[in-house]
C-alpha cells in the first residue's frame, strides 16, 4: 500500500520513542484507517518485534511471538526453554532491551484479550515492577475501537500506564489527493467527497475508468466493494447494542438537530453522539461566532465521506443492487452524487482555509475557521466560511463554496459583503473568497479558490 504524509503522527511516535526509560503507547482507529502502514513506517529503522493477535489459542500466540523475537533473545534455547505465559513474554523482552531499545508491537491487542482476558493486568503487573530495568517500548494497536475505549477507561488495568495515546484518523481532503495523483484536481475532489480519506479506499478506485463505471464495479453490483464495506463499518463502529447505528441513520437521513435525532431513536442520543464525534464519523457543526460550550444552536452532519455517501446515496438504492439492478440505478445515484458533493466541497473549502492559517496566509491571529447561520427562517443567512481572528474574534475573512465548474466572483461576493453585516464584528479589511471547481469569473477584489488549490 502507498504510504503518504502523516507526519504528524510519525512525530508523536518519534518524541515518544526519544523519551528515555521503558514506553508504553496505544495507538488506535478504525478499520482500514492505515494504521498498521503507519506503525511499519514509524518501525522501519528501528529494532521490533511485531505481533498480530489473531484471537488464536495462548500456546499458538505465544509461539508466533517467539519465533519473531528469536534474533532479540540471545542464547535462550526456545525450544528447551519455551516462552510459558504473558508473563514470561514481557520479561523476558525486558531484558532483551536492558541496554538497548526493544520495540514490541501486539497489533490487534483486543484479538489478544479476547483469548487471555486476564492479559492487560498481566502487562500492568510486569510494567510497574521492570519499570527502572528496561528500555522496552511496547506500543498496542487496535481497531475494535469500543474495546480499546474501555481500556482507556479509570477502572481499566492499564488506565495511566500510556506515556502516549494517538488516535489515528482517515486523511485529510488534501492528503487523500496524493493517492489520486493520475486524477485531476476536480476528480480528486470528487473522489475524496464518495470514499473520503481511508486510504484502502482511494486504492480501490481506478484512475483509468469513469466515475460512473468505477461506481457500478464498487458500488453497484451485489458484493461490491464500497457496497459490503458500508454494511462492515456500520457493524463495526455502531453495533446492534447501542444507539449508534440508529443515531448514524437519523442524521443520514437528514435530522440534524439533536431533538430530532432524539425523537427519530426514541432515547438520549448525547453519548453515541460524543462517541460518533470523536471518532469523526460525524460532526456537531455550530456557528463560528458562538461558544461552543454555551450554544444551544447545533446541528450534526455525517463527516465521513463514504459513510455520508453510503447512506445518503447508496443505501437507498442497496435493495436493488442486490437483485442485480445497479445498471438502471446509476443514474439516479449519479445525480444524487451531485447534491451530496456540495457540503463535502464547502468541507474541503474550510480545510483548506485552515491549513493558510497554519501557514500564516490569512494573518497572524487566526482563532477559528467555520459556517456561519443564523436562525431566521424568513430571511436565512449562511455562509460557507468565516475567518476569526484576535482575542474580539473578529472575521477576517468570509468566503462561498461552489460546487459549480465555474462560480462568478462578483456577484458571490456582493452577496457575501451583505451577509457579513450579521457578524457580530468585522474587520475593515475584510477578505472575500469564492471557491468553484475550476475557475471563478470577474474575481477583481475577490480572492479565487479551485480545485488546484484544494487538491493539486
């Protein structure tokens, strides 16, 4: 699999390598997500043991541990003296980096637990008394990401033994366009907005085919691809037990305030809402001018690409599919993908505007970026995103999202220059920004945005 950018990442795991002493860190995330990748980049250049679980019996996990850590184990004789237990195995990779760092990597460390339940208390036990003995670095990886939670949780074995803890998370819209760097920038932003930022996923999509055909071999015919993998994230993130399958399907379905996601699955939705927004499979959107702690003005929006795609445009369709009928629903699906394309363009848009913060693009004092609306319904008034700066969070900049081939840049911008008079401050020098996807006409006085810049 390619392997691009996370240098964010690789730095959290480079700092917490270079502490000295013994390590233990937990990385996690959903499925697909590349974390295995990232974890071999990190460990390339660096003495490892690496360990899947695979929920096999203890004996057999025990043994395929071994015969990976055999060049790190000196003159121990394994098959005389095999490794008996957890317990063993973590003492015995102690010493083998007393002097000497050891990275030992249990992936899957929920698929070890499901076999030794008792394991995390026998790593806690074994950490607490090596703990001034060793130069071990021991990092667990997971993706069933309920139980790696628990194991974060007060009560849990391990809960303050993690020197580091890094949720991995899909790209971000302009990363995913180095892994479509065959596409241009329009098609990349299109491709993002179906299958968003997991890696594995912009792999599947061919670059030599159509959207449409692409769709039809991933989406559209029983067994696809993109169809079965929408079933598995559902069943994966947001099982039958709670209310996270329903929450997901309320706001696919287009209830996005929390009263009617209440009264779609009929109980509290809050805590499957706190879990599905850390995650990232969904979003709480509020207006940029106001205190999130404070607000009562939110709205929720499936953040994920492809699970937005696959239940606001695939799902629908999925019973036919599956009787063989994905060539007479391609079109309908074609231009629901339209609709559905415009809120991950103004998505990519404020992205992008955050990454010119960073950079130092739009001023020095950049304190958020994000919607805009307000609640009158006679007379309602959005905008796409706006730019705060200073301690008085003044707007520095408004702009409009496009998902048009072509926007007119002066008359967005009038009507920006008017919608910005309900902000509560601006700055005289207000910027006015206009996006579309490949070229905004009459743009005198108007910062321009395309595809190029977002994707390129």
């Amino acid at each position: 699999m390619t392997f691009v950018n996370r240098e964010d990442e690789l730095r959290a795991l480079d700092q917490w390598w270079d502490r000295p002493g013994q390590g233990m860190a937990l990385v996690w995330g959903r499925r697909r997500v590349g974390k295995t990748a990232l974890i071999e980049r990190f460990s390339a250049d660096r003495r490892t043991i690496f360990h899947t679980g695979a929920r096999r019996p203890v004996a057999d996990e025990l043994a395929i541990l071994a015969a990976a850590a055999g060049p790190y184990l000196g003159d121990r004789d394994l098959s005389l003296n095999p490794i008996r237990d957890w317990s063993d195995a973590i003492e015995t990779l102690a010493r083998a980096a007393a002097t000497e760092p050891l990275l030992l990597v249990l992936d899957e460390f929920p698929e070890l637990v499901a076999a030794a339940p008792e394991l995390p208390s026998v790593v806690r036990a074994a950490w607490d008394r090596l703990r001034s003995r060793t130069m071990l670095r021991l990092l667990l990886c997971g993706s069933a990401v309920r139980s790696v939670e628990a194991m974060r949780e007060e009560r849990a074995p391990l809960y303050g033994r993690f020197d580091l803890q890094l949720l991995v998370h899909p790209l971000r819209s302009w990363e995913s366009g180095l892994l479509l760097r065959d596409l241009d920038a329009g098609e990349r932003a299109r491709v993002w907005g179906i299958v968003g930022g997991v890696p594995l996923y912009l792999q599947w999509w061919d670059p030599d085919r159509s959207v449409r055909e692409n769709l039809l071999r991933l989406a559209c015919t029983p067994g696809g691809l993109l169809l079965s993998e929408g079933q598995l994230v559902l069943a994966t993130e947001a099982d039958e037990g709670d209310l996270s399958r329903q929450v997901l399907h309320a706001i696919g379905a287009g209830r996005t305030k929390h009263n009617e996601i209440a009264d779609a699955v009929r109980a509290d939705p809050t805590r499957s809402l706190e879990r599905l927004v850390e995650l990232r499979l969904i979003e709480r959107l509020v207006p940029v001018t106001e205190d999130r702690r404070r607000t009562r003005r939110r709205l929720y929006r499936i953040a994920d690409n492809f699970l937005a795609f696959w239940l606001g445009v695939l799902d629908p369709y999925r019973a036919e599919i599956e009787r063989g009928l994905g060539t007479t629903v391609i079109r309908p699906i074609l231009e629901d993908l339209e609709n559905h394309m415009g809120p991950r363009w103004e998505q990519a848009f404020r992205d992008h505007l955050r990454r010119l913060a960073v950079a130092g693009e739009l001023g020095e004092d950049v304190v958020a970026v994000g919607p805009f609306w307000t609640a009158a319904a006679e007379e309602p008034n959005e905008m796409d995103a706006v730019v705060l700066a200073g301690r008085r969070r003044e707007a520095v900049l408004v702009g409009e999202a496009k998902w048009a081939r072509v926007a007119d840049g002066q008359r967005e911008g009038r009507l920006l220059r008017a919608k910005a008079q309900a902000l509560p401050r601006v700055r005289e020098d207000l910027e006015i920004a206009v996006c579309a996807r490949e070229q905004v006409r009459s743009s005198a006085g108007v910062r321009v945005f395309t595809a190029e810049d977002l994707f390129g």
